[in-house]
C-alpha cells in the first residue's frame, strides 16, 4: 500500500499522486478531500472518446464514482502499470493481468488483421487504423456480409437478396446478408414458387390472359350496372319509364351542349331488357359507346364466339374468370422476390447454404470485436487516466508554472501582457453572475477561430497590471492549447483591484472621472443655455417693431431690459464677476497657507483618502479564489484555489525583452516631426505670441501670491531690511507681521552661503 502524502499549493493542501498506484489508493480517501467533485465534458482538453467512456450514465458530467470505477477497471487489467505512469497511448500486450485475457485475443487479431511487424504492442493509432481495415476485410462481428466480402459466384445472388428486401448496413456501412435475411428468402422463394405452379390453371385466356382480364375489369362497371337495371325493370315493367329522360329535361338541354352531355350520361348503356340480354346492336352512344364497342370486338366475341349478345351468365362467369387472373396476378406481385420470380428455379439451396455459413462464421467474431472496444478503453485509461485524477482529485497543474491543466483553453495576449489561465465559458451571464462575488478582475473574451465558423467565448482573471486599461471591445490575440491563433475580442468586464496601488489610486481616480464628468456636464449646459440665450436675443432684435419717431430733443429711449445683444453682454459680465469672485475667494484663502501648511494638508488628505481604500484592497486581493472561475464553468469543487501573490505573477505576465537587446534612448518622432514643420507652414501661434502668454499668466500668478511670498522671504530674513522696508508699506500699510522686521535697525542678516 502506498503511502499518501498533501502538498500545499497556493494556501490549499491536495494529495501528491505521481503514479498510478498511488492513483489507486488516492480514489479510495473521502471524496471531501478531493478537490472536485464533478466536471462537464465541455472544456477538458483532452481526447473527447476517454471523456465519454468515463461518462458511464451518458449525463455529459464527470463524478467521483465514475472516477473510481474507471481507476478500479484499469487496475484490474494491468500488471504493469508503467505505461499508465508515463501516459502512454501504446499498449504493451505483456503489462496485461490474467483477467484480460480476451484483451490480449482481440489485440493479437487487429495487429493480425493490420500485419504488423511488432505484435508486442499495439498503440492507439493502430487500434483505430483497425476498425477500418476490419470492415475492409468483411470482419464485423455483426453478421451481416456485404457481396464484396463474398466469393464471385454468390455476389449475384446476394445482391438479388438485398434487393428484395429492405436493406441491412453492416458496421462498415455496407448493405449486406445475414442469416435472417437468408431465411426470409427461402421462405418467401417457396412461396412464390408455389404460387407459380397454379399459374397454367388460372390463365384459360392463354397467353393474353392479363390483358383481357384487364379489359374485363376495366368495362365491368358499365355492364355490371346495366344488368342491374334489367333485373329492376323484369321485377317492375314500370320502372322503365324511369330510365329514360323526361320531355321536360331534354327541351331543357337544346342548345347547350354541356347539359345535353350530361344527361346523356345519365340513361343506361341500352334499353334494359327484361331477360338480361344485351344486344350489341341497341347500344346507346353514350359516354362509355366507344369502350364498350372495342370491348365487343375485341374481347367479348373472341372469347364467348358470340358477337351479337352478351348475357348476364356469360358476363358473370366472363367477369369471374377475369377476377381470378387479377388476383393471381396481385399475390405474385406482392411477394417480395416477384422482381426475380423468373429466375428463382435456378437458385440453389447449397449457395444459399454457403452464404449463411459466412455469416455465421462473421457472426463468430462479434465476441471478439467487441471486445476490441473494451481494448480502446484500456489504452485510453492508460493514456489520460492519471493526468486526468491530477486535474479533479487534485489540481497541482494551477500553481505549476510550466504545466497546463485540462480545463485551460489557451494564452490571450491582449494589451502588452500576457494571460496564461483561460476556462471554457458557455453561459456568460451565469458566470458572470457568480464570478461578481468574488474578488478576482475577469476578462469574458470571445475566440474567434480562422478556420471555424462556431466561436466561443473564456473567461480570463487578470491578477497584475491594471484594470483601468482594460475596456470593452477591446482586441487581441488567443492561442489555444494546440498552438492554433484565432481573434479575441473583450465582451465584459468584472472590474475588480488588480494591485494594491491601483486600489489605493481608484478612489482618486473616481473622484476625477465624477469631476470630469460633471465639469463636462456642466459646460454642455453653459453651452446650451448661452446658444438659447443668443436664440433668443436674436429673435427679439429681429422680431421687435422699429421705434417710433421722436423729437430730437427727446432723450433716447432706454434698451428693453435683459433683450438683444445688450441683455447677452450683461449676462456675461456678470458671470464673469461671480467667476472672478470665486477666484479671489479661494486665493485670499490659499494667502492664509504657507506652503509647508499645504503639503501637510494634502498629505493627510492623501493619507485619509488612500488608507482605507489600500486596507480593503489588501484585503480584496488575499481574498482572491480561482474556485469561482471555474464553478462558473459549471465544476463542483470541494475547497478555493487561492490566487497567491506568486500565482499571479504566472498567470498575468509583462514578457521582458529579449536577453541581450540593447534599448535605444532617442524619440525618433521628434526628429521627424522638427524635419516635417520645417517643411509645413505652421497655423497655430508664432514662438512670440506664446512667450507673451506664458509671460503674462506668470505675471498674473505672481500678482496674486507678491504678498504672502513677500512676508516669507522677510520672515526669514531672504530680503534685507531696507528692501522689506521699501517693500511692505506700499503692499501692506497695516502693522509687519511680528518677527518679520524688528523697529530698531539691526544689521542685516548675510547672505545664506551657497
């Protein structure tokens, strides 16, 4: 018994599995110490057949069960587990236990049937090169042999069979024989055959016996009808009367030659005749006279050798004999074989012996074929079983730098960095919604392959760097797990801290973007109500009556109040005064400031803004769990996957330059701009213009602080006495601050040593 040792990774203690017979004591502890308990098949990067085999209840989900009868199925039929170990996809036959005997029969017959020069072993390419090569050589299992798969002289009769009946498709996907089939054909051949021989008994026409029952079948209506109508008129003369057209009816159809057709159609085919004769001679020209007429000719007096009569015996045992053929005729064409009636006599009952001896010798092999299924399990439990335990009953792959686990879908390079850990998302808003619980910063990102017209979309945490440049629309690049490139493009953001420094700054960042936002909205407004403004100065100036003449010796009329261009003047200047106001309440408050008052004010401030919003980052970021990112991919996981300082740093990455590159300093662009003004006639203001103004707003500025910056230099003594003298009075007439400038002359201080 192997002895089970927990490691920790990244705050979480799994248990060490580096072989498969550890494997087998791993899946026996409690399944709560396993780190997952279920997984989806979607997203698990690898062969999507060993998924499904693992997949014993067909849900499309991965549980601790199926784990372990899958570890306890391949334990059992190995001896040798190296193979196991290394993940080998190629079979030794002799790691085979005695339990796998019928493993070993099925391996030994597909490395036969593949004629391999090794038949030590057997991989996974070659197993499934089999089942082709199998169905090539008509070894199904199924029992159902196509005629290719048969000797020359029984392809005939084999295709003879399957056209009969409905198809067979054997596991090639060929229309084929079995057994059954083979039966079917005795029974129905019999029977046919059978019916055949009666064939002489019923044609007593000869060979045209068909054709004339046909003739008889197809006239058998309007005769039928007429010697009913001469047994009514035998039984009641006066109903004869009843079969004719009224005087009435007939003047009614002169002259249309659509009602006059139709009531012909009506009256019988002749005069009924009490004694049930028809003469052929008294035939009304109806709708059926031309039928009726070849029907005398060319069948009635042929076969009665009566021409001028035809009575309601003959016709009964005319029509009798007539039904018989048909009928015949309907049950050999009805028999499934009736299509190679004519060459039934000729098919031999050793041929079909020999066909169903190849089915069943076909039939024998299913055992073994089978098995070879059973073969495809082994070799693929082999294979992925355990890297597949070290992704469920523990997850080391996470943490381990230069290892990918099977539930990532690839690297995104977006943005300058690289993102190595990618999951599988198939319901955005679901994982969305549970990844906002959390702590972790997550990109939902949609891959976009070149080749493919299905794209999908990961979800990618991004643990350095800043989040604040990360936006939606953004794009970039994905490379999956094999290496193939599609498009990314950013579709949602769970905006979370990245870094401690970057939740220390969001507060200030969030206090800008508010200010920016509202100086924003505010100018828009100032905006749209001096355009209304303007609107409406204009619409009273344009829209006022001229004034009336007065006397020039009258005083000028005084502007309307608040109209035309006057009112707009006003209103500037006097949002001009409350900006000018504003300004010189907030200097004369900065005066009252030295500067050591302001730096310590902004430092506190700094230090009140940024402390908290830095704890509860500190605290948002040791709280970070990978578990989120993938229970939203729909994974049962038994404890969190803590995300590490360490563990971020590998799975965002800024790449270095490469060893041995060399930076060059210069811009290049600034060269090429001076070469470019050089050459392009400049519109904005000349060197000049713009040193005037810089000029001017230094003045300005300086204006504003000469007298807080005056009494700081006399304070401390930067002026001499009789510039400070010459100074303060003109700037401030009241008392010198004390300290500033003793009343008795004192010898100034020296200059301060360079």
């Amino acid at each position: 018994m192997a002895q089970l040792v927990y490691r920790r990774y990244g705050g979480s203690l799994q248990v060490d599995i580096p072989d498969f017979n550890t494997l087998t004591e791993a899946v026996r502890i409690p399944a709560t110490q396993w780190m997952a308990l279920a997984c989806p098949m979607e997203g698990i990067a690898c062969d999507p057949r060993f998924l499904a085999l693992m997949d014993a209840d067909g849900n499309r989900r991965i549980r601790v069960e199926e784990l372990r009868a899958a570890v306890d199925w391949t334990a059992a039929r190995l001896k040798d587990r190296k193979g196991a170990d290394e993940g080998s996809d190629v079979l030794e036959l002799s790691a085979l236990s005695d339990t796998a005997n019928n493993l070993k029969g099925a391996a030994e017959l597909v490395l036969r049937t593949l004629n391999a020069p090794d038949t030590t072993r057997l991989s996974l390419e070659q197993l499934r090169t089999s089942d082709k090569a199998l169905r090539d050589a008509g070894k199904n299992g199924d029992g159902i042999i196509a005629p290719v798969s048969l000797p020359e002289r029984l392809r005939p009769l084999a295709q003879s069979i399957i056209a009969a009946f409905p198809p067979l498709t054997n596991r090639a996907g060929l229309a084929g024989v079995d057994v059954g089939l083979v039966k079917r054909f005795r029974e129905e051949r019999a029977a046919l055959l059978t019916h055949l021989g009666g064939r002489d008994a019923v044609f007593s026409w000869g060979t045209a016996s068909l054709e004339q029952a046909k003739r008889v079948h197809d006239v058998a209506p309007l005769l039928d009808g007429y010697f009913v109508q001469c047994r009514l008129v035998a039984a009641q003369p006066e109903a004869a009367a009843s079969l004719r057209l009224r005087a009435d009816r007939v003047e009614g159809a002169l002259g249309d030659l659509g009602a006059m057709g139709k009531a012909a159609n009506e009256l019988p085919i002749a005069p009924p005749d009490p004694s049930g004769v028809l003469v052929w001679a008294r035939l009304y020209r109806g709708a059926g006279y031309e039928k009726l007429e070849a029907f005398h000719q060319e069948v009635a007096t042929p076969l009665l050798g009566d021409g001028v009569k035809l009575t309601d015996t003959a016709w009964r045992e005319l029509s009798a004999k007539a039904e018989a053929i048909l009928g015949w005729q309907a049950k050999r064409d009805a028999s499934a074989l009736h299509a190679v009636a004519d060459t039934l006599g000729t098919v031999s009952d050793e041929d079909l012996d020999a066909i169903e001896a190849v089915s069943r010798e076909d039939l024998s092999l299913k055992p073994t074929l089978d098995v070879i299924a059973e073969l495809e399990r082994l070799v693929l439990y082999q294979r992925w079983l355990l890297l597949f335990s070290n992704n469920f009953i523990s997850m080391p792959n996470l943490y381990l730098p230069k290892r990918r686990a099977l539930m990532e879908k690839g690297t995104l390079i977006l943005g300058g960095r690289k993102y190595t850990l990618s999951v599988l998302v198939t319901d955005r808003p679901a994982h969305a919604a549970l990844t906002g619980q959390g702590t972790t910063c997550i990109l939902y990102v949609k891959v976009m392959p070149r080749d493919a017209t299905d794209a999908y979309e990961v979800a990618v945490p991004v643990t350095a760097g800043r989040s604040t440049e990360l936006v939606v629309g953004k794009r970039g690049v994905f490379y999956d797990v094999d290496g193939k490139e599609s498009d990314a493009i950013v579709t949602q953001i769970v905006r979370q801290p990245v870094s401690l420094w970057e939740s220390m700054t969001m507060p200030f960042m969030r206090i800008g973007a508010f200010i920016t936002s509202k100086v924003e909205g505010l100018a828009a407004s100032g905006e749209k109500d001096f355009d209304a403004s303007l609107e409406s100065g204009y619409k009273q100036t344009v829209t006022a009556p001229p004034p009336p003449a007065a006397p020039a010796a009258a005083a000028p009329a005084a502007a309307p109040a608040g109209g035309g261009i006057a009112g707009v003047l006003a209103a500037g200047g006097i949002a001009f005064a409350a900006l000018g106001s504003s300004l010189a309440f907030i200097l004369t408050q900065v005066k009252s400031l030295t500067l050591v008052d302001v730096i310590t004010a902004a430092t506190i401030l700094a230090i009140v803004v940024m402390a908290p919003a830095g704890l509860l980052g500190w605290m948002k970021l040791r709280r970070r769990n990978l578990a989120l990112l993938l229970e939203g991919s729909g994974w049962a996981l038994n404890d969190r996957l803590m995300l590490t300082r360490g563990v971020a740093t590998l799975i965002t990455r800024k790449p270095k330059l490469p060893k041995g590159a060399r930076v060059d300093r210069a811009d290049l662009v600034r060269g090429a701009l001076r070469h470019t003004q050089d050459d392009d006639e400049s519109d904005g203001m000349s060197l000049g213009a713009r040193l005037g103004l810089t000029l001017l707003i230094l003045f300005v500025l300086g204006w504003q602080v000469r007298v807080p910056v005056t009494e700081w230099l006399c304070t401390y003594h930067w002026l001499s006495e009789d510039a400070c003298r010459v100074l303060l009075p003109k700037l401030v007439p009241t008392e010198l601050p004390a300290g500033a400038i003793p009343v008795v002359p004192v010898t100034p201080a020296p200059a301060p040593a360079k």
